[in-house]
C-alpha cells in the first residue's frame, strides 16, 4: 500500500519500464481525481496498442493501490484529449514529454495559472506565508508614503476572512457602505453595479495625492458569514461559459481602475498556501509580488512548499521575475545584523534551489536568471523593515499615521517604499 506522494515517483518507475508504447502515443494523461485515485486517460485512436496500454494498467493498478482504480476500470478512451483536460490543472510529468498529470482537486486553487501582468497601471500584491508580520501595515504605510509624493493609489483589501488593511486607512465613521464581498455577492446575480458606487472611500491621510480605499466589507458588515460562504463561487456566464473567482475580481479590479483612475493598484492578499491567496498571487496580473517573511523554519518551509509546486508545474519562468522578498520585523537591536545575514542567506538558499537557474560550467552568470547571495537587486534580497516600537501593537493604525512624519515612516520602511515607488512611471513618462 502506497501513501499519496508515492503515487507520482511509482508512475515514473512503471513508465520507465513501458517506453516503447510511450513512444507509439502521442499523449497520455494520467487522472488523478478528488479521492486522489488514479486512472489513465488514452485517446482512442491508440486501440492499437491496446494490449501494452491493458499491461500497463494492470501494473499502475497493482502498484498504486489504494491510489488507483482496478484494472478493469483504469482506462478511459477519449476522442478528445484536450476536452479531458479542460478546467482541471495539470503538468507534464518529469522527464516525460508526453505525459500530462491532471489533478483534479476539491477547491478551486490558481497557483499554477499565472496570469499574464495587467494591462493598465502596476498591481503590486503583498503575500506572506503566516500572518502577523506586518504586511498590512506595511501596506497602509506604502499607501500612505506614495500619496504623500503625489501617487493616486487604490488599495484592495482582500484578506475576506480577516480583514484589517481599512481601518488602518480610513476612521470607522469613513467607511464607505460596502466593500468587496459586497460586490462578489451582487455579482452572482448580475447587480454589482448595485454597490459598485459606493464600494470606495477615500482616506483623508493623503496630502497631494489620493488613497482610495476598497475594503472588505462596509460600514455594516451585514451577514458577512453568509455572503464570506458563497464569495468565492465561480460565475456561469449567459454563453454558458464559467468565470472563476480571478476573472471576477479582474473584472472588478479592471472596473474600479477605470473610474478612479489610480497610478498603482496595492492588493492585500490572505496569509498561506489558501486558494484564495493563491487568486492574489498569481491571477490576478500583479506585476511584484511581495513574499514577506521572518526568518524561522515555518516561513521557509511554506515558501518551499509554493516554489516546489511551480517547479514540477514548469511555472518557474513566468512567476519568477515578479518575485521580492520582504524581511519582514527585522530586529531593532545589537542582533540585527546576523538576524538579517542569516535572513538573506536561507532566501538566497530557496530562491536558488528551485527558482534560479543553474549555470553550466564556463558559461556567464550574466546571461542567467542567477544572482549571488549578496546581490542587491536579486529578488531573494531582503527589502528589509525594521520592527519598531512606534508601529508594534498600535491600538489605531490610523491615529498613528495621521501623526506620523515622512522621516518615520523611511526610517522604518525605506527599501519596501523606494522599491514601490520605482515601478510607478512618472506622470510625464506616461505621456512619451
Ligand atoms: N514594523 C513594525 N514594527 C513593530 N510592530 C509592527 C510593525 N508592523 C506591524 N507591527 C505590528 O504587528 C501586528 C501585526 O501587524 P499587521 O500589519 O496586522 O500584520 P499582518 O497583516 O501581517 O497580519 C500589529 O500589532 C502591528 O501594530
Ligand atoms: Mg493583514
């Protein structure tokens, strides 16, 4: 009897032994469905080879149990195979050209669907494996800097199931009606422009430029329990076509840039490897993708878990160049300077196990997406805030940047709101 992670490395072993019907098939796919049993899916032209495809079956039947159907029932025919694969993700198997894995899973999970970067202004989302590292506040803090140097910024907080960016930004007795839930609940029934007006506050922080703030949920949150259990439902559009949580929220977000007409988009994502963190990450077009992390062996143990996953998935290269580490609370006193030593060297040790390229002996790290450890721009390079007592434990967030000061603020924040303000084109640039 196997265990679920043996399932992929036995398939390997077995297919390794049945090359020559490889060879005669054009694609096989291997169905990994909800129960995380196994079956094979096989075009029908390939009946020829139906013997070697029944020995084969009997073998992957014997070896994965439980992990698999009988033999009787481990083979589909198919006269499409692209139409077997359809809405399921899925990867090629390692090693093997033509053998596609689809896993069928019980949630709805995006990490490897990498949506292409958005048209429009930047979208910048803040991720982090666990909570409490100050993301939020990092955020509120990046939101407010950019609007003091004259930036439009809108600011999403779609961390549903614990949101907090908005008080941070906006007084209670500001909050606008609604907020995001809000619009998804309406837009299951085609009325989100029912809310859409009055999903937007505009936080009174900012001083040449604007902070438009789009929380959670509004003044009210309402049932918010009941709308939070139904947020996440895919839409089936009139031509009968299905619209995941990503494509609303891009229709959402697309819409909201439209009518506030922001320089930069700033998106609170949820903590952890969560579906809907995933939406954050990887569906919705950002352009920089802020991972924070303290040094410990939970945060580099999630984050191996994500960049593992792109790897067998072949999504290295597209998600790879949008990536920056955040030092999140690095240390105020004597031990600061280790403590972020040791940060960067166990990043630089995950970015280039499984992110960076290796480069061949005698070739020009150069021409690789390969950095050293003490490389400045490289994206396992700490964009490190400080922990400070004037930003820990804050009962209002929002009283403290009304009082804050610009030299606060860089003294605690520098590289994460340098590194921000350094993708938003100026004014004039856009103009060229
Ligand atoms: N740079 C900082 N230094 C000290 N405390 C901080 C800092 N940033 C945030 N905090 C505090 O840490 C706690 C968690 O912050 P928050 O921004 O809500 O984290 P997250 O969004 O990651 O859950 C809050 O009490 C906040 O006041
Ligand atoms: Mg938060």
């Amino acid at each position: 009897m196997i265990t679920f992670d043996e399932i992929l490395p036995r398939i390997i072993e077995i297919l390794d032994e049945h090359k020559e019907l490889l060879g005669h098939l054009d694609k096989l796919i291997i169905n990994r469905d909800l129960n995380g049993r196994v079956r094979l899916i096989v075009n029908t032209k390939a009946q020829a080879h139906n013997e070697q495809i029944k020995s084969l079956a009997q073998k992957l039947a014997e070896k994965l149990r439980p992990h698999a159907y009988s033999t009787d029932a481990m083979i589909l025919y198919e006269e499409d195979m692209d139409m077997a694969c359809a809405g399921a993700s899925g990867f090629m198997l390692e090693g093997l050209s033509n053998v596609q894995v689809i896993d069928r899973l019980a949630v709805e999970s995006h990490w490897d669907h990498i949506a292409p970067v958005a048209h429009g202004v930047p979208r910048i989302a803040f991720y982090s494996i666990k909570g409490g590292v100050g993301r939020s506040t990092a955020l509120a803090v990046s939101a407010w800097f950019l609007a003091q140097s004259g930036k439009r910024v809108l600011v999403l907080d779609l961390d549903l199931e614990s949101p907090g960016l908005s008080s941070a930004l906006l007084p209670e007795d500001c909050r606008p009606a609604y907020g995001i839930t809000d619009w998804l609940i309406e837009d299951l029934v085609d009325n989100g422009d029912a809310v859409f007006y009055d999903l937007v506050a505009t936080s009174a922080l900012s001083h040449d430029g604007e902070i438009y703030v789009v929380p959670a949920h509004g003044a009210h949150p309402g049932e918010y329990i009941s709308k939070l259990g139904r947020v996440w439902m895919p839409k089936i559009l009139e031509d009968g076509t299905h619209e995941n949580w990503s494509g609303r929220l891009n229709r959402l977000i697309a819409a909201l840039e439209k009518r506030w007409q922001p320089d930069v988009i700033l998106l609170d994502s949820r903590a952890g490897i969560d579906e809907v963190a995933s939406s954050c990450v990887t569906g919705l077009g950002a352009q920089l993708v802020l991972l924070f992390a303290i040094d410990g062996e939970q945060t580099w143990s999630g984050y191996r878990v994500l960049f593992e996953f792109w790897s067998r998935s072949g999504m290295v290269e597209q998600i790879r160049e949008r990536l920056q580490l955040v030092g999140a609370m690095i240390p105020d006193d004597e031990t600061r300077r280790d403590y972020f030593e040791r940060l960067r060297e166990s990043a630089a040790d995950l970015f280039t196990r499984h992110l960076y390229d290796e480069i061949p002996p005698g070739e020009s790290e150069a021409d690789y997406f390969s950095f050293d450890e003490q490389d400045e721009v490289a994206p396992h390079y700490p964009w490190a805030i400080k922990w400070n007592r004037g930003f820990a434990a804050l009962y209002s967030m929002h009283d403290r940047l009304r009082a804050v000061e610009r030299n606060e603020v860089e003294a605690v924040f520098a590289p994460l709101i340098n590194g921000i303000d350094g993708l938003i084109p100026d004014k004039g640039e856009e103009n060229v």
